[in-house]
C-alpha cells in the first residue's frame, strides 16, 4: 500500500512538472514569434530545469539577442544557453 502511494505521488508530480514545462515552452515559442524572429519554427528550446537551452538558424546578431531575451520570459527560466548560428546567405559567396 505504501508503495502505490509513493508510485501515484511520484507520477503526479511527474505529470505536473510535464504540464508546466509545456507551458513555459508554449510562452517561449509566443515570445519567440512576437519579439524574436519570423521563422520561430527553425529554433529548438530545450529546458533543462531553469535553463533553456536555444538552438538552430537565425539571420543576424540581433535575432539571436532578441530569442535570449525571449527565452528568459518563460517563467521560472533564469539562464539561457544560446547556441544560435547566424546564416550567411548564399548569395554572399
């Protein structure tokens, strides 16, 4: 009896820190679309307990600034690891 109590507090508490990771990922990708860039969808988020973690492709130093500081809104985040490449057009080379 103990055990499946332990087991249905471990999986609630699971399932709950699940919700709010999907929340706070959810908040990221608003704020993403809103301040950061036009083409969200080719950044990753990951959160690793208060980080998160960017990467993929943007077009300049200041798209990458601004999916920092886009990061940071989700709540709870406090670091943010940017590990954004800024493309370089073909059309340069």
């Amino acid at each position: 009896m103990l055990h499946s109590i332990h087991t249905k507090t471990a999986y609630a508490t699971y399932e709950t820190h699940k919700n709010e990771s999907a929340e706070v990922l959810k908040i990221i990708r608003l704020a993403l679309r809103r301040d950061a860039t036009d083409d969200p969808e080719k950044i990753s988020v990951e959160l690793l307990g208060k980080k998160a973690i960017l990467r993929g492709n943007v077009r300049s130093v200041a798209e990458k600034e601004a999916a920092g500081r886009a990061a940071l809104s989700g709540s709870g985040i406090t670091e943010v690891e940017n590990n954004l490449l800024i493309e370089i057009p073909a059309f340069l080379f």
